[in-house]
C-alpha cells in the first residue's frame, strides 16, 4: 500500500515539510490503520528510508502516545544513520541540495504540529 507522495527529491530544503504534510490523507490513515491492526510483525519501508518512512513511523509513535521530542530524535537517527548515503546521493545528483535531503528536525515538526 503505498504513501501518496514522497517519491521524488523536493526542489528545495523549504518544499520538504510540504512533501511531508501531503502525505497525510485518507491513504495515510489506512496505512497507518493497517499496520496499528497487524496481527503480526509488519515491515514498511521507502527508497532512503527517512522520509515517506519517517513519516510513517512519527505517526505511529504518536498514535502510541509518544512524546514529539522522542519521535523528534527518533527521526533524526536517521540523519546519522544515511549520511554517507545521501552525501554521495548528492555527489552523484550535483542539481540536489544536500540541505534537502538530510533529515531536518523542522519537517518531521511541522508534521507533528499537525497531528
């Protein structure tokens, strides 16, 4: 079940909070409904795995009741996690800001904010 939205590089840092809060929609909610009723281990994922992903995840801890500071940091590993990766994403797509692809506190935030 896919996320709607999320599949290409944001043109800039400040279009990547408006990815995020396009992703939550009607299919949003079945996805995260989907895998809050899972009767078993449920495996989500994206291309780097910090964006559709990150969402995802925000939401979930959130519907569990987590702090935003918590899912906050817990997005935010996946700057350090993917670094490397994205550093030599950007080396190979030299049009792409790097500040558009690291994780920023600011993004997943604003999708909090709206929860």
């Amino acid at each position: 079940m896919p996320v709607t939205g999320g599949g290409d590089t944001p043109k800039s840092p400040e279009e990547v909070a408006s990815v995020y809060l396009g992703m939550l929609d009607k299919q949003m909610d079945k996805i995260i409904q989907t895998i809050l009723d899972a009767k078993s281990n449920v495996l989500y994922f994206c291309g780097a795995g910090k964006d559709r992903t990150g969402v995802v995840s925000a939401i979930i801890l959130k519907k569990l009741g987590f702090d935003d500071q918590t899912i906050i940091d817990d997005y935010m590993k996946t700057k350090e996690n993917l670094l490397d990766f994205l550093t030599d994403y950007v080396k190979e797509h030299p049009q792409v800001d790097i500040n558009t692809v690291v994780p920023n506190e600011n993004n997943i935030r604003k999708v909090l904010d709206t929860l």
